[in-house]
C-alpha cells in the first residue's frame, strides 16, 4: 500500500471510529431521562449534562481552524464546562451536535499533504496524526463515562449497547452467518444493536 493510501486509510478509519463514538454516546444519552441526564452520584463526580458540556467545548476548540491556530482557543473557558449555568438538555445537545459537525468537517477536509504538518495544542507541537490520537482517545474515555452513568441510572431498564452478558458466543455465531450470506459487517458499536434488535428487543 502506498503511502498516500495509508494515510487516506487512516483518516477514513479516524472519522469511522468518531462517529461510532459520538453514536454510542447518543444511544446512552437517548435513555436517560432529563433529571438523570444532569444528575450526579456523588459530589465530585460530573453529569453526563456536564460531561456532553466539556466534550462539546473541547471539540470545538480543538478542531475549529484545526491547522492554522491553537487547539486551546483563547475564547475557551474550561472551567464552566463543569458548571451548569442555566443550561437545558436540548441547548447542551445542540451544542454537543454542532461541535462534532465541526469535527466531521475539519475531518473531511484534511488531505494528504496536511499529515506533514504540526499544528499546535496549548503550545505543544503535535503532528496531525498525534492530534487525532489525542482527540479520540479523550473522547473515547468521557464517553465511557456517559455509558456507565446511563448504565447505572437505568439499572434493570438498561438497553446495552455491547454483547448482552453470556452471549458471545451466540453473537459470534450471528456474526458468522452474516458472513457465511455475503452480507458486510456492520460496525462494531452497530453489531451488538443489530444482533439485539434482531432478538426482538429494542434498542
């Protein structure tokens, strides 16, 4: 595979793995009533309204003018992403919907001639791939939190969003017989919602 093709393989497979992300993040959300979605479990911990808020914040100012400016935008003010000031669930997640499109956008755009630049978060120099890296392993960590809080506030209501507990093998097997039928296979946050809605339960 050629240099440019790896790159492009990389970035397509970047912009995959956010959107399954932003995906399972939105199916936990999508559980949660409105009380527990800015609810806390203890005095220390953040919401999931609070995390969708520092997540939101953080997307948009690391991926705004991704190139060309600091990934920390003097604009920014971290500190009340962990403070609810007045906010609603629908204000925070439209906020949240449009700093990923911001994400998607700067994604999209990127050629292969822009992986041999740096571009800089909070002073430090980063290459473009390091960037990306970054942003999706901070992503994917607050996202695990929003799933274990949903996870916890719904309790035996719980719709899971992974392999059901003593059914991997059966998964397997579901996975197997798409195969075996020259069907693709789905992603992989999407493979465990279709072998569940195919057992009839809903997700």
């Amino acid at each position: 595979m050629s240099k440019r093709n790896i790159i492009k393989n990389y970035r397509d497979d970047a912009i995959s793995n956010f959107k399954s992300y932003k995906k399972l993040a939105e199916r936990a959300i999508g559980q949660v009533s409105d009380e527990e979605f800015f609810r806390t479990i203890d005095a220390e911990a953040n919401s999931i309204a609070l995390i969708v808020k520092h997540l939101a914040g953080n997307i948009r100012s690391r991926w705004t003018d991704f190139l060309d400016s600091d990934g920390e935008k003097a604009d920014r003010n971290r500190d009340t992403e962990f403070v609810v000031l007045g906010d609603s669930r629908e204000g925070l997640m439209a906020f949240w919907e449009a700093s990923w499109e911001t994400l998607f956008q700067t994604l999209d755009g990127l050629k292969v001639k822009h992986f041999g630049r740096k571009v800089t978060i909070r002073g430090q120099e980063h290459t473009v791939a390091e960037a990306i890296n970054r942003q999706m392993t901070h992503y994917a960590y607050h996202i695990g939190q929003i799933v274990f809080l949903a996870k916890h506030f719904r309790s035996a209501e719980w719709q899971s969003l992974s392999i059901p507990k003593n059914r991997s093998g059966e998964f397997n097997s579901f996975l197997d017989a798409k195969k075996q039928a020259g069907e693709e296979l789905p992603e992989r946050f999407d493979a465990a919602a279709e072998f569940i809605a195919a057992d009839g339960e809903v997700l």
